[in-house]
C-alpha cells in the first residue's frame, strides 16, 4: 500500500472509530509500528489528527463524552452481534441489560419488537426503548454517571435483584481465559454480576477484540453464564474454557454450540 493510500486509510479509520492504536493501525495496515509512526507525523503536523498517548484521534471528536466516544469503537462488530442476539428475542419476552456500548447497540435492534419488559440502568437503554410498542422500561436508581449515564450502587444493584427476566445481558470489557468475564470498575463488574444471576438466559455480548484483555475486576469466571455472543472466534483458550464449563458459543455470521 502506498504511502498516500495509507494517509487515505488512517483518516477512514479515524472517522469510523474516532481514535485508534498505533498497534492497531500497524495491525490492520499489515505493516510495522515504525511505518505508522511515519505515516502519522505529517497528519500530526498538519493538525488533521492528533496525536494521544499510543494512540491517534481526529481533532473533532476527542472532545467527545467517553460513552459517545466508546459507540464509534469497532461498531459494525457491536451492530452484527446485536442484530444477531435481538433475533432470539421474542415479542413480550423480558430482558435485563446492563450499561455498555454493545447492549446499547442491541437496544437499538430491540426498536421494532413489541410488548418487552425492560430492566436496565443505562439512561441510553431506557430512552431507547420506553414509551413505544407497548414496551414496559424499569430504571434502576442510584448514582448517575455522568460519563455513561448509568447508575450505579447499592440501591442499583437492589433494584434489579427483584426481577426474574427471560434474558439477562451483560457487555464485557475484557475476556481472560483463565479469570473470565472481568471489567475495570468494581461497581460496574458488581451490577454486572448481579444482572446475570437474574436471567433463565443469561448472556454476556463482546466483539473479539475483548479477547486476551486483562481487566481489573472479575464479573464471573465461565460457568457464570450460558452463553457468550461475539463476532468473531475467541482464540483456542477462550474458546476451550467455554466449551469446558459448558457455556455456548454464538458467532454472528455463523454460530458454534457446545
């Protein structure tokens, strides 16, 4: 690919994800750091991008509120799980949904089912899908957060305990084939836990690049949940703790069971 063509490249990924990695760009670019680290000086230069710690941006969107900022992430990955999780939701089932750009990906996808009882503490989810189709939406109380306008505590995670729903769903920040499910707040990674005790089906929706991550805090080892739903197949030793614990394996575009 030639210099200018990679210029073309990097802007096009800025625009979709608002910022990215420098080890990302040499990974997808399919060249070395050293080269990106090139490509990316004039566009530092000229002011078309700018340059954060390990990672690059577009001028326009730095500014942006973290959760808006997270929804442009890898969001044709969170779009296809979504789709594919909302097709095995039925009219007038419940569900439970916790806070995160991927379960507010599904809310969207959740837009032309009917008569869904809803239980969520993300202010994003209940806007979504409150007041149309004969929805019924139940909001936790609790702290709001104004990074992601979910709430958060002792009295949020109270709240949901009461409900028994057909479908309980998490979003995860990282996947550990050896600690699980795990998150980087500790009140996030509690509710998180909680929402999964409450569900017949209980599901946790990541894109692949969650894989191998390291969080801070655990949500759940793999027998904590039935089912993880992504968008590509996790690698070997993910994929061989699910199958051990029991846990099935969606993958949007195709679907694995164990």
């Amino acid at each position: 690919m030639i210099h200018s063509k990679r210029h073309g490249e990097i802007l096009r990924l800025l625009q979709e994800e608002g910022t990215v990695t420098i080890a990302s760009l040499a990974d997808r670019l399919g060249v070395s750091l050293e080269t990106v680290r090139r490509d990316v000086k004039p566009l530092t230069s000229d002011g078309s991008v700018l340059k954060m710690h390990g990672a690059i941006g577009l001028p326009s969107m730095v500014g942006e509120a973290p959760f808006e900022r997270r929804m442009r992430e890898n969001a044709d990955a969170k779009r296809i799980i979504a789709r594919m999780v909302a097709a095995t939701i039925r009219d007038g089932e419940s569900v439970m949904l916790d806070t995160g750009t991927t379960t507010s990906f599904l809310a969207r996808e959740l837009l032309g089912h009917r008569r869904l009882t809803v239980v969520t503490n993300s202010s994003d989810i209940a806007r979504t899908l409150a007041t149309i189709n004969g929805n019924k939406v139940y909001m936790a109380g609790g702290e709001l957060r104004s990074d992601s306008g979910a709430a958060f505590g002792t009295s949020a995670i109270e709240f949901v305990s009461r409900f028994s729903v057909s479908h309980a769903i998490i979003s995860t920040g990282a996947v550990d084939a050896v600690t699980g499910v795990m998150d980087y707040d500790l009140e996030e990674a509690e509710f998180a836990r909680m929402v999964l005790s409450r569900g017949q089906r209980s599901l946790v929706i990541t894109d692949h690049t969650k894989f191998g991550r390291q969080g801070l805090v655990q949500v759940c080892g793999f027998d904590g949940f039935s089912e993880l739903a992504t968008d590509r197949s996790p690698p070997h030793d993910i994929a061989a703790a699910l199958a051990q614990a029991g846990a099935r394996l969606s993958i949007a575009g195709g679907e694995a069971g164990f």
